[in-house]
C-alpha cells in the first residue's frame, strides 16, 4: 500500500497505534486502582471483565494487532533513521531533543520485553503458578486477583522490575504524546506548548498511578 | 586570540577522513568564522600544505552554502547565524574548536567540509514548484492572498537550503526542509492546485535520496539559520492526510 511505504503515512500508523496504546494505558491504570479498594474491588473489577467471554479475545486481537504494528515500523523506522546517518559526528551537541526522544528504541524495547513477561505472570500465571488467580478463589468464589497481585508484588525483585518497566514507559510516553500530535498535524503555535505540557503530565500522572500499587504492597499498605 | 582547531580532512569522497589539529593564531574577535578559516588557509598555503576546503558564497548569510558544524552545533553556537555571520567573539582565547562537515548519507563528503547536497535540489525538482501558464505578467492583485497565509508563507520561504537541519537531526531527515518548501508554496492560491500531488512526491524524493524520517527531536528548528519553526511539519503531515483522504475518495 502507498500510504505504508510513505514516510508520513508510517509516522501516521506510529502515532495512532501510539495514542490506542495511551487509550489503554490509562484505562488500565483506572482497572489497577480498585485494588486500593481491596479484594472486593479488584476481584469484582476482574470479575466482570472475565464476563465479556470471547470478547475479551477479540479486544486482546485488537491490541495484539496495534501493539504489532507498533514494534514493526518502530523498528523499521529506527533502521532507516540509522542508515541515514552512516558516519557519526565526533562532536555532537542536543540542543531539543530529549533524553526521552533519544532512547525511544531502548524503552519501546524495554516495554515489549516487560509485556511479555506481565503477561506471563499475571494473564497466562506462567511465572509463580502458585499465587495464580485461576487456582486461587476468594470468599465470594471469584478469581482472587487481589491475593495475585499482593504476593506478586511482595517480592522485591518482581516489584523493582514493575517499577523500572514502568518509568521506561512514562519516559517513552512523555516524547511519544506530544510527538504523536505532532505527527498527526495536530500542532500550531497555539497548540504546541500545550501539547507538550499536557503529554508530560500525563506521563507523569501515569508513573505514579502504576507505582503507586508495588510501593503500597512493599510499604505494607496493601497486604494479604 | 589564539585557538587550536580540529578540523575533518577527506581527500575525497571515497577516501577515509580524519580530524587534523591545527593553531590559529592571532585572529581578530571582529573576523567572521570564514575569515578565520581564510587566515588559516594562508598560512597552511605558505607553508606549501593543502589548504581547508570549504564552501561559501556570499558571506552575508543568504545563500545556504556554508556549511560547517562547529563545536556539535550546524552553523555554530550562535542562534539563527550561518557560518559566515558567525563572528569569532563568540569565541575565547585559548578555545579548541571542532569543526567537522555535514553528515548524513545523503550529503556525501566531497572533499574536507564540502559535501554534495544536490539531493535537496531533487526533492525541489519532484513537485517543488507550481505550474502556470506562461505569457504576460498578472495584474497585481488579481489574486487575492490572506494577510495570515502570505505572512506564513513568508515565514515558511526564508528556508535557504543549507541543510542544517539534516546536519542537526538524529535521523539525517530533511523533513523541515521539506516542510518549509511544501508549505510556502501551498499556502499560496497558486500552489493550492498541486497540493496534494506536491506533498506525496516530496516527501518520497526525500526518502529516495537517502534521508531519515522525523522523530520530532526538534534539533532542525534550533539550528535553523532562518529559525523555521517545526509547526511547518506539523503543516506537512496535515496536507499529507489531506491527500491520502482525498486518494481514497
């Protein structure tokens, strides 16, 4: 298709799959915070989405297929912006970018290898089978995903690797909003500065809404 | 004052190059950068040594051909300033200063700090222009233009082609370039007409010839010599969607 072999029409399918992502990221972090509210509101939580059945297998398809798209002209892109420049400057000095715009590669790196091993943990229980919400019930009878994430997340290895998926995402997001708005012609004059405030700040209310949960287990503040 | 430079010597396009050190002594602050290069070029040619190449033109900053990075910095530390408008006071005694050329695959180095950049000249050549009918001059006015849209057009066609912003980018894209080429000519009512096609066959040259893709790094508008501002891509990818709509339709 033209438009794919286009370098705007890839920056295009970069920024929309980008902002579907943001889309989940936030709803996710919404998800997350009923475990403040205890077993009853993360299980409840939990519970209900299990009730959507095989649409949860279509939304998961969705996903999977935007994620995809993502990492592949990602990748493609950050090849092509590399041969362009085969010979290095021996002094370079940044003077806009960022040390988020730099390192989009690394985090979007460090992102896709932390999604697998969350799902693997807490979707597929692979890893730690024995805390598994599938295996684990709660008094009601409902999947204890509370229990999961509490004992999850009580070790301190498991929680440091969240927390540091988890800047590496929020440090991806604070180029990848404004850059998306960017992309999709969204800016002007007027526009611009805010933009790129408002994509900060997002960025920011999501690192402390996701690390808001290990550093409560690890604080004790959520316990099983 | 006094400095030593590390400056990229190539023989050739196809030869290696490498930064040789050089001392050039008693420069004035009142000399441009160029001048100080003359200086040290003739005493290198005295001495019956192959003097620096590099390129330049008019020397008042409007014509895009010099072409140095300086100290990591397209054109140098001084802000919308070509090299030849830089002035040595913005140096101090006893400085290295590095100076090296262009660098991207689509500038190829043809000798010292010379490189090829006739690829913006292709990227022009695939739809940077608009299509009239030849005969006499138009009366002035006929067209009417929008204060706002000349005023930004304007803004858009002091670009000078120098290449900067390929120079600054991490991705040795030419997307700004691009953008201010795409945009002076398209908030015109004459470039109205192309619009569409223009915008598709730039943006592939650009791709063509070798160039990165944008990561909206910004490094493109602070180097800029003429301070184009980046709100011109943020213009190009909208008349890029306008286009892809308008080739599905």
């Amino acid at each position: 298709m033209q438009f794919l072999k286009s370098s705007i029409g890839r920056k295009i399918v970069m920024a929309l799959s980008g902002l579907i992502m943001v889309l989940f990221v936030i709803a996710h972090m919404l998800g997350n915070a009923s475990v403040f509210a205890g077993p009853d509101g993360i299980n409840a939580y939990a519970a209900k989405l299990q009730g959507f059945g095989p649409f949860i297998w279509v939304f998961r398809l969705i996903m999977l297929s935007v994620l995809s798209l993502h990492v592949y002209f990602g990748i493609l892109l950050t090849l092509e912006n590399r041969a362009a420049r085969p010979a290095a400057y021996t002094v370079k000095k940044d003077l806009r970018s960022t040390f988020a715009s730099r390192t989009m590669i690394w985090t979007g790196l460090v992102i896709a290898v932390y999604l697998v091993y969350h799902l693997l943990h807490f979707t597929f229980h692979v890893i730690n089978p024995g805390i598994s919400s599938a295996v684990n019930v709660d008094a009601s009878g409902r999947p204890d995903v509370f229990r999961m994430v509490v004992l999850g997340l009580q070790d301190l290895f498991t929680s440091f690797i969240y927390i540091a998926a988890v800047i590496a995402s929020a440090l991806h997001l604070t180029h990848g909003i404004q850059s998306a708005f960017q992309t999709l012609g969204g800016n002007n004059d007027r526009t611009f500065p805010v933009i790129t405030k408002a994509g900060t700040i997002a960025a920011g209310i999501l690192l402390l809404g996701y690390i808001s949960i290990p550093l409560a287990v690890i604080a004790g503040v959520l316990k099983h | 004052m006094n400095l030593t430079l590390f400056v990229w010597r190539q023989k050739g396009p196809r030869e290696p190059g490498r930064l040789e050190q050089y001392s050039a002594e008693n420069i004035s602050t009142e000399m441009s950068f160029l001048e100080m290069l003359d200086v040290v070029n003739e005493g290198l040619i005295r001495s019956g040594r192959e003097p620096i190449a590099f390129d330049h033109d008019c020397r008042e900053g409007i014509c895009g051909t010099c072409s140095q990075v300086i100290n990591g910095v397209p054109h140098g530390p001084q802000e919308k300033t070509t090299v030849c408008q830089l002035h040595m006071r913005n140096f101090k005694d006893g400085d290295s200063i590095y100076i090296e050329p262009w660098r991207a695959k689509a500038f190829p180095v043809i000798k010292d700090l010379v490189v090829d950049r006739s690829a913006l000249d292709r990227v022009i050549q695939s739809g940077g222009y608009i299509s009239v009918h030849t005969g006499g001059v138009p009366d002035a006015n006929a067209v009417l233009v929008p204060k706002e849209d000349a005023e930004a057009a304007m803004d858009a066609a002091e670009c000078i082609g120098c290449g900067a912003c390929v120079a600054a980018c991490p991705n040795g894209s030419a997307m700004l370039f691009t953008a201010a080429k795409v945009s002076h000519l398209t908030l015109m009512p004459q470039g109205k007409v192309e619009a569409a096609r223009r915008v598709c066959v730039m943006t592939e040259a650009m791709l063509k010839e070798g160039f990165g893709n944008c990561g909206n790094h910004y490094e493109c508008q602070a180097v800029c010599p003429k301070g184009i501002s980046v709100q011109f891509i943020a213009k190009l990818n909208r008349e890029f969607i306008k286009a892809a709509l308008k080739a599905e339709a």
